[in-house]
C-alpha cells in the first residue's frame, strides 16, 4: 500500500468519491476482491477532516474483523484532508453475495 497522501485539490475537501477510491484499495486477505466490490462498505459519513465508514463482513464470524477494520482507518487516514477516521461493523443488512459488484463476481469465477 502506498504511503503517500491521495491527491485531493486543497479547495476541495475530503469528498465520498475520494474516501470509495482509498477504499479500493482494503481487501479482505482471505478474498482477492477490494471491500467496495465486495459490498461490504454500506455508507460513508464525512464530517470537516474526520471519516466515518458503515460496513459489514463477509461473515459474523470473520476472524479478520479487527484487522480489516483497522486497514480502513489506515487508509483513510492517509487521504489528503483526513485527520480521523472511525469504522462501524453492522450485521444488518445482512451481507450476501449479491451485494457484489459483476465485476468482483468475474474475478472470483461465479456465473450471474
């Protein structure tokens, strides 16, 4: 993962488009697919320099959950503008597969 800043026009601010790119960027290491295709990522909250992320895992019982939660506030706060940022884990809705975008479903190999 890069270290540096994502380049963010001073004017402009910290905007969701910019958070859902540095979010492509989290993957769940047991799926080869960022968290954004998978579905995972429900809502995104900016307040001024601080980012708050509403996501779920692929399952309640993922022993990955601390880990992946703390790679997104990582990220986000290596965006340009982003002094804090915090991660919500919620179990509803549910996630199931069809929360995937068809391009995570191609690269995992499933038929639509």
């Amino acid at each position: 993962m890069d270290e540096t800043k994502v380049n963010v026009p001073a004017t402009a601010g910290v905007t969701e488009e910019v958070v859902y790119e540095a979010l492509k960027e989290c993957y769940d290491p047991e799926i080869p697919v960022d968290i954004v295709n998978l579905g995972l990522v429900y809502g995104v909250t900016i307040v001024d320099d601080w980012v708050g992320v509403k996501m779920t895992l692929t399952s309640p019982g993922c022993p990955m959950s601390n880990m992946i939660s703390q790679m997104v506030k990582d990220r986000l706060k290596k965006v340009s503008g982003v002094s804090d940022a915090d991660v919500r884990i919620v179990w509803e809705p549910t996630w199931d597969p069809s929360k995937m975008t068809d391009e995570a479903k191609q690269k995992l190999g499933w038929n639509r």
